[in-house]
C-alpha cells in the first residue's frame, strides 16, 4: 500500500505545522510547571494565558470566560453536569436533539437514569431540528438546553443562533457541543447566543487530549475535577501546556483558512461522483452542511466490509462516528434520519481537510465504485 488517501478529518486531524513548532518549546526546554513562581514556571503561565487570548479572540469571548480541559467530552461532561445544578431550584427538565454526539447522549441518560427529565427533538430527513417543537418542549422547569452545532457524522449545520435566542428569551441555559464546527465554520458566541460552548483540539490541527470550555461570564459553574484549583479554581490539574498552545496555534492556523471554500469545492465534487453510484444516497442537509463532511448510505452492502476494501488501497475512512466504530449497532443518527437498520448499517463518511487534493477525490472516486459493486454481488439482498 503506497498510497494513503486520508479522508477521516472529523475522527482526528493531522497536526499543523504551526501547532508543532508552537508547542515543542514546551516539550523540551521551557517544560517548567505554570503554577510555579521560578522564571521556567513562568514562561509556561505566559503560554497559558497567551493561548487563552488567541482562543477567546476567535470565540468572540473575554480570555476569563476560557477553561481549558482535557477533551471535548471532559468540556461537554462539565457544562451539562454544572450547569444544571445552577437551576437545580427551578426543575430537573433538559431538552436535546435525538442526534447528539455520545458524549452529550451518555451523559443525558446518566442524568436520566438520576432523576432528570430528558425531552429529546426529533429530526427530520436531513438531521434538521423544528424551533416549532423546541418552543413547544419549553416547559416552566427547563433547566438547559444542549443541542450540538453541527452533526459529527453528517455533517448538518443546525440552527444554534435561533435555539440560543429562544432560549434567552425563556431564561433557559443554553450549552452547544461544537467540536466539529470550531475551526470550520465561524463560531462567535455572541452570534450563537450560547451559555456554553464545548470543542477539542485534536479535531482541528491540535494535539488529541486538550480541549476547551466557554462560560458566559456570571455563570458560576461547580468544578467537575477537584484538586489543586488549576483554572481559576475550576479545572484542577497541572495543566498541559504543550496541548493548551497547540490547540491555540492549530484554532489561528484553521481560522485563517477559513472560508474553507476549496475544501467545499472538493467535498462538492465528492457528493457528485459517489452519487453516480446506483441505489447510494447522500445523508444530512444538502446545503446547511459542514464543508468538510460528505456522508452515504449504500442499499445492500454492510459499512465495515466497506472500510476494510476502502483501506486495502489506502483510503481512510469511516462509517458514521469513529469514537463507536466498535458497535455493531446501526448509527443512531442514521436512524433518527428515519433510515431502515439495513440501509443504516451501509454507512460511509467522508471527511476533507485542508490537506486533501483533487487526486485524492479522483482516486476515491476510481476505487469506490468497484468495492460497491464487489459487495453487492457477494449480498443476498441484491437484486441488481
């Protein structure tokens, strides 16, 4: 296998170049603990603050409204676990999107199975949630609302600006799970009008274990790790700078791409030339879209045989969520799109960075269509 054809950016991302040389000083030399008052600590809480600028700068927040974590989930854990308790007078009811990330869907059932109330939105056909229903699901004992910016494995854009002013308007929180629109799409929360915002490093040119939490000043969230009172008493935990900078490096690096317009434009091209395949179908929002993702379900074939074929000519890929590509269950998502089990389980996506090249597409696009028609001759349900 010479070739290697990597299009799995939504699982984890290459690190940037700019987020390597940011952080090696502080792999090497400048390796002094931050909380410490001797210049080689120093130069360390210099980099941390520094980096808590670049990430507020990009977020449209104030440096204090910053926390750094160890991941998006760890950020998503706290923000929904610590934001209901500042409402716990007021009720135990939450609402969410039935095609949330395992991350916020695990955490709401643990919250669930405890005593919460938890009302889940349905989407329709393209993972498109109504603000009719929404408003209707408002009840005097909400407590929060966590719905994410956009879909992991399909890429759709939801309508977060208008859920957070529904929410503003009823005095409800409002927590968004945006780790695969930070760094891809613009995400200023004063735009989105979100209470809280959860993303992660490694999904945009970072390093994998650093992640990020914004808190809208004035909401006193309860720490979810207890220690030496890292983070302004938030977040205990010596912090890990090397992976605060590279997050930093890697957030400027991906903003100044952006708008990602040639990566839309080879996304765009991959939509057209997979679609060419007979009985394949696109899933997720045609147009309010990430435009890195290109997502598909194929009638009559099974998704890992797919990657296995896929990965024989070096084409890295997955199907649906890599974070539960152990299960052999069906993507929730996928079935919350109103997908039958066996078309669910014929899942592909497709995920572009800033590093892919028309030749990458164009051999994709040659290889594909034969590990289609290969797995259709060999499956029992294909009638041609």
């Amino acid at each position: 296998m010479d070739k290697i054809v990597y299009l799995d950016n939504a699982a984890t991302t290459r690190i940037s170049k700019r987020a390597i040389d940011a952080m090696m000083p502080f792999l090497t030399e400048d390796y002094g603990n931050p909380s410490s008052l001797y210049s080689l600590g120093q130069k360390s809480k210099v980099a941390l603050e520094n980096a808590r600028k670049t990430v507020a700068e990009v977020l449209g927040s104030r440096p204090d409204e910053v926390y750094f974590t160890g991941s998006g989930t760890e950020s998503i854990n706290w923000a929904i676990k610590s934001a209901i308790k500042l409402k716990q007078d007021k009720g135990k009811h939450i609402i969410s999107s039935n095609i949330e990330h395992p991350a916020v869907k695990n955490t709401l059932k643990y919250l669930g199975d405890n005593g919460y109330d938890i009302t889940y939105l349905e989407s329709d056909k393209h993972g498109q949630i109504s603000l009719d229903a929404l408003r209707s699901s408002l009840r005097s004992d909400t407590v929060l609302i966590s719905v994410m910016t956009a879909n992991n494995e399909i890429g759709t854009i939801l309508p977060i600006a208008e859920i957070g002013k529904l929410a503003r308007e009823r005095e409800v929180l409002f927590h968004t799970d945006a780790v695969q629109a930070v760094g891809h799409i613009p995400t200023d929360v004063n735009e989105l009008n979100v209470d809280l915002l959860s993303f992660s490093g490694h999904k945009l040119g970072g390093i994998k274990g650093v992640g990020a939490l914004y808190v809208k000043k004035g909401l006193l969230l309860q720490p979810l790790i207890h220690g030496g009172g890292q983070e302004r008493g938030k977040r205990s935990g010596t912090e890990n700078i090397p992976g605060i900078v590279s997050l930093a490096a890697a957030l400027e690096d991906a903003v100044g791409h952006m708008p990602l317009r040639e990566v839309t434009r080879l996304r765009d091209k991959l939509i057209s030339g997979v679609l060419k395949i007979p009985r394949t179908h696109l899933t997720g929002d045609p147009i309010n879209r990430l435009p890195g993702i290109a997502s598909f379900v194929f009638e009559c074939i099974e998704g890992e045989s797919l990657l296995l074929l896929l990965n024989q000519h070096g084409i890295c890929a997955s199907s649906g969520s890599a974070c539960s590509s152990d299960s052999l269950d069906p993507s929730h998502v996928l079935l919350a799109l109103g997908l039958s089990h066996e078309t669910a389980h014929g899942s592909l996506r497709l995920s572009l960075s800033v590093d892919n090249t028309d030749e990458d597409i164009d051999f994709t696009l040659e290889k594909l269509p034969g590990i289609v028609e290969k797995l259709r001759m060999m499956s029992p349900l294909w009638n041609g």
